[in-house]
C-alpha cells in the first residue's frame, strides 16, 4: 500500500437502526463532510468497518484492500 499524504481527520460514527452516519472533519481543510451506510443489525460493527475503510481508501492510502 502507498501511503498518501495524510489529513488531520477526526470521525465522527453514529449506528442506528436503518442508518449508520459518518462525520468527517479534515481540520486541515476545515471541511465536515458526512455518509450513510445501511446498518448491520445484527453484527453493528460490520458497517462502521466499511465506513472506515472508504474513509481510510479515500483520505489515506491507494489501495486500501477491500477486505
């Protein structure tokens, strides 16, 4: 994996019954930006490791492996 240079990010995760919400602010950018997921009811923490690895395949590093 080649990393990219990073932004200062904090991440914001909130897991509801038909929604799991992200919020992402880059401080460096002072921007907030937000998605959706749907939920996992069953196993919760499936959906916010899909969000974290779009965050981290988008902000962080060129292929990030899917799985």
């Amino acid at each position: 994996m080649k990393e990219k240079p990073g932004p200062d990010l904090r991440i914001g995760v909130d897991i509801g019954g038909t929604f799991t919400d992200f919020v992402i602010f880059n401080r460096v950018e002072n921007r907030i930006e937000t998605f959706k997921l749907l939920s996992t009811p069953d196993k919760p923490a499936d959906a916010v490791v899909d969000g974290l690895r779009r965050i981290f395949r988008f902000y962080l590093v060129e292929n990030w492996p899917e799985e």
